[in-house]
C-alpha cells in the first residue's frame, strides 16, 4: 500500500545484488496497486525486491520455489 502519491520503483534482485527485473518505475496514486511478476527465466532460489517511494525504502525476502 502506498501512502503517498509519487515516484515508485519496485525492484527485484539476486543474491549478489544484480538487478534481475524493474518491475515498476513510474508515478503511482496512493492506494493499493498489484503488480503482474512473470517468473519465467528465473531459476528457483533467494531474491530480494526493493520498494522506494516517498515514504522510503524496503527490501525484503522473496523465495522463488519452482
């Protein structure tokens, strides 16, 4: 959810800190917004998505199991 209007980029990273995807960069509303993630190409593993926006940063944990 995002509280603030504003530029909004959600990332997705390996282990070793490389961009795999840019998921979104664009100005988003406040509210709630679903992002389609098409994992194809991705092998199984440990990823990190990174989320800033007005309000911040935050990255957390993601386990992609095939």
């Amino acid at each position: 959810r995002i509280q603030t209007s504003g530029l909004t980029t959600l990332n997705l990273y390996d282990l070793l800190g490389q961009e795999v995807r840019a998921l979104v960069r664009s100005w988003l509303n406040s509210g709630e917004h679903e992002v389609p993630f098409d994992a194809s190409g991705l092998s199984s593993g440990v990823y990190f998505y990174s989320l800033q926006s007005n309000e911040g940063h935050d990255v957390r944990r993601m386990l992609l199991v095939r």
